[in-house]
C-alpha cells in the first residue's frame, strides 16, 4: 500500500528536481537537482511497478478466481 502514495511523490519530486536544474546557475545546485532526479525517476519506476502488481494482486483476490490443481501420477521405479 506504501507504493501507491510513494510513486506519485517520487515523480513530483523528479519533476521539481529537473525544474530546478534548469532554473538554477549555480553548479552544485545544478548537480545535487540532477542526481535527486535521476535517484528518483528510477525509484519512481521501481514503486510504480510494485504498485501495478499490487493492484493486479488485490485484483485476483477479490474475484477469487480457483485454479484446479491435477494430481500427478509418479511411478516407482
């Protein structure tokens, strides 16, 4: 449940992290807005997958959907 809040904050921070870099003239500023964009555009895709998953998951469960299991014959050698 933590993905689906931490996703869209990991975006919004990217995007004020890019905005900033192209606001900026000062270099540390320029780097220290770069890396924290780049950190969390790639968390930012991690969450947003685990979220997908999760969605996809509660999905299952609540449809219940029943998958026969077969038992399978092993012979004694």
């Amino acid at each position: 449940m933590m993905s689906f809040f931490l996703a869209p904050l990991l975006w919004a921070i990217a995007f004020v992290s890019i905005y900033l870099y192209q606001a900026s003239e000062h270099e540390v500023t320029k780097v220290l807005a770069a890396s924290m964009a780049a950190v969390c555009i790639i968390w930012g895709f991690a969450a947003t997958h685990w979220g997908l998953h999760l969605l996809c998951l509660f999905v299952l469960v609540r449809y219940r959907f029943y998958f026969p299991l077969k038992p399978i014959s092993v012979d004694k050698l």
